[in-house]
C-alpha cells in the first residue's frame, strides 16, 4: 500500500529503523557475550517479533499476558510455537491462579520479595528441580542516577519495587540463582556502572553465589550518543570478575526512532494566545506518555517547541511572535498549539514553532512514537485507536502494510 492510502491517525512502524537498533544491541550481546532481551511493555508489535528474534534471545514479561504473546509469537519465521526463545517474567506479585500457567510456558522467574517466592514455591519448585525454569530475586540498590521522574524511578523512597539489603538474608534461598536490578530510564553506561558499583558494596556478598545476574532495562543503547564501547568494557570485565551470565532487557533502545504517529489536522481555533489546531489524535488516548511523563514529542518539520504545560502565548512565543502573542509576526516561524478532539481541556501534545501554519487537512508526523505509545493506548471519548502500520525495509512506493486496523467494534468489546 502507498503512504497516501494510510488512514489517520497510525502508528507507522519502520522496519529500517529497528533493524539499525537491532543491530547495534545484537553487536553488544555479540562483543560480550551478554544476553539482550525484549522488555516487551514498551513494544508489543508482534508482527515483527520474528525480526527482532533473529536478533535478541528472548524477552521479558510484565505477568502472564505478555508472557504468553512471547511464547505464542516470539520466535523466528520456521521454528516452532513452543518457547524456543527465552521468556523471562517479573511482576512485584504474582497471582496464585495464573502461577501454574506462567511456569508452564516461562524460562526465567523473579520474585520481588521472599514472602511471594516462598508462596508460589509449591509451584515454581518442581519446574526448577527439572531445570525447566530459573528463579532469581530482584533486589533495590537504593541507588538513584535519575531526577524529576520519581513515577519512572524505581530507587526512590518508598518504592515497592525490589527487596532491600536489609530484607535479604545472608544466605540465598533454595533455588535461587540469579539477581536482578532495574533502576534505569532512558540513560548511559557510566550511570549503569555507577549502579553496579552500588550493587557490589550493598549486595557484593552474593554476586560470587549467583549464576546470573539481570541489570534491567533503561539502557539507552541505540542512543546516537550512548558510549557502546563504555557498556562493552563493562560487561567484559563484570563477567571476567564474577563468571556471571549477564542479562540487559531494554525495552526502549529495540524501538527508539523506529515509529512515527502521522495525524491528519480537523480544524483551527482562534485562542487568547496562539491558534490552536485540533487533531486526530490525541495525547491521552494514543500517546500517555507524553501527559504522563510528560514529555513534548517530536514533530518532523518543527522548528521548535513548548511543553503543553509551559504557558502559552506570549511566553511561548518568546519575542517571535508579535505583542498579541498570535504569532503572526514570528519571522522564521510561527507558534501553535497542537491538541485533541477529546473534551479533556489538557489534551494538548505540545506547543510547536512552525515554518507556517498547517491547512486543515494536513497530515503532521510525530515521532518516536513505536514506544510506550500502543501499549498504552485507550479508547476515552470513544477515540479510534491509530491503525498499526509497518513500513518494509524494501524502498518501493508500496512499501507499507497495514498490520491491524481498529474500529468501533474494538472500542465496544472492552466495555459491556
Ligand atoms: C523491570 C523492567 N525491565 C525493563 C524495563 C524496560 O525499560 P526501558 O523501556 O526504559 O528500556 C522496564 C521499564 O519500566 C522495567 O520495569
């Protein structure tokens, strides 16, 4: 299918794109011999799960649903449906009628305290004793690398995520053999480094009674400017140091830049600032993240932009607009806030400099949008989910796929 023949809104998804991030995560994994997973709450396409098999050795499950969409997709086109790949589950509880299934089809368990790994041990045990599945604990370094985002850390206080020093006993529980950490969101090597570090002085007395050892996701590595070859030596060494099996399971860094959201533009509203122009889509039903977070996405073509939540008008206009703040005479550019067609008045995705206003019926691209965006997404005002669309690699002009479009049907079945 062409490009012009999309309809709006859609999550377009680049095959290109991933296959670069691909590569540079299976280059890691190569040089260290460290294992990569698919953190697959941040991307669930499955279509192209048979690409990113190729690549990575399994993935990592937030419960027993998507744990059970790896084991039933995740494998390369050929080899049969029956974990062939690695799958790899932590959930801070687990729910005693969903136990047996999840170790039933899973490789790989973590428990977040003692108190749940003793309750399912009933379970977990004999799946272990046969060598069918590996159990590890996740543990709190209580070692934050990151400011601003306490919904996204998982070292600040109070967090219910990981057991702390003090909570673990000298000597590992029966069955347990490996260790896990995620602390990280969207950062470098060195705070990776930082961190283990902090791991080895708090819980160094068990990294010589472990096999394996998980260090999360977080890891911006197919990141333009993440020090690959930083991560490398580290790895290199850390497994030198403890003979350990090392895992990363990023969800971001398979995906990065590998999505865009095109929107098509409905209508312009004169406001006390800036015009506004509404949108098929919508901040809080196809992109959460960026009112949860929140963050201001990319649009291609934009000169600039403004946080929603930034005051609007004069301010964000910034001397380029004109007193009135319309925007009018903004030399190189014009400000505009682009929003939804829901009723949440905070609907709003940003507050972008434009080269000129849009026309309605314009399609505007945002991007970085294969992320945290359809996993996320609801169907609040009865807003259609964006189709999901995958771009083949091949450059011809019929290079695009629509893998799954929503309707009305997919909007009433959730509710009853
Ligand atoms: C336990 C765990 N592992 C991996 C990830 C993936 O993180 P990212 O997508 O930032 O790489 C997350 C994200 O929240 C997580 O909670």
């Amino acid at each position: 299918m062409k490009y012009e023949q999309l309809n709006t809104p859609s999550y377009i998804v680049q095959e290109k794109a991933l296959l670069k991030n691909l590569n540079i995560l299976k280059d890691v994994s190569d040089s260290t011999g460290c294992k990569i997973l698919l953190a697959e709450k941040a991307f669930s396409m499955y279509r192209v799960y048979p690409l990113i098999a190729r690549y990575l050795v399994g993935t990592t499950a937030s419960g027993l649903f998507e744990a059970k969409l790896s084991y039933e997709e995740f494998r390369t086109d050929g080899e049969p449906v029956k974990a062939v790949k690695e799958n790899h589950v932590f959930e801070p509880a687990y729910k005693p009628d969903e136990m047996k299934e999840i170790c039933s089809i899973c490789t790989h368990l973590y428990f977040n305290s003692i108190a749940q790994l003793e309750a399912h041990r009933s379970i977990w045990e004999p799946y272990q004793k046969a060598g069918k599945i590996k159990v590890a604990l996740r543990i709190n370094p209580e070692f934050s690398t990151q400011e601003g985002h306490a919904i996204y850390d998982p070292c600040s206080p109070g967090s219910r995520l990981g057991i702390r020093r003090e909570s673990l006993p000298e000597k590992l529980p029966e069955g347990v053999t490996g260790l896990h950490f995620h602390t990280l969101c969207e950062q470098g090597a060195e705070p990776l480094i930082d961190t283990f570090r902090s791991v080895e002085k708090t819980f160094g007395s068990y990294l010589d009674k472990i096999s394996w050892i998980n260090m999360g996701g977080g890891h911006h590595i197919s990141k333009a400017d993440y020090d690959t070859e930083k991560l490398k030596s580290f790895l290199n060494e850390t497994k030198e140091k403890y003979g350990l099996e090392i895992y990363l399971e990023p969800g971001e860094a398979i995906a990065l830049d590998a999505g865009t959201l095109i929107t098509r533009v409905l209508d312009r509203v004169e406001t006390s600032d800036i015009p506004t122009f509404i949108l098929d889509a919508s901040a809080a039903c196809h992109m959460p993240d960026v009112l949860e977070m929140p963050y201001t996405p990319p649009l291609f073509g934009s000169l600039d932009s403004r946080g929603s939540s930034d005051a609007p008008g004069a301010d964000a206009a910034d001397g380029d607009a004109d007193e009135g703040g319309s925007g009018q005479n903004a030399g190189d550019g014009v400000w505009v806030r682009l929003a939804s067609r829901t009723c949440l008045a905070g609907d709003v995705i940003g507050i972008y400099k434009l080269p000129s206003y849009p026309a309605i019926g314009d399609i505007l691209t945002f991007g970085d949008m294969a992320i945290y965006s359809m996993v996320k997404n609801n169907t609040f005002n009865g807003m259609a989910l964006p189709d999901i669309v995958l771009e083949h690699a091949e450059d011809t002009e019929d290079r695009f796929e629509i893998v799954k479009h929503f309707g009305y049907e997919d909007f009433k079945m959730r509710l009853s």
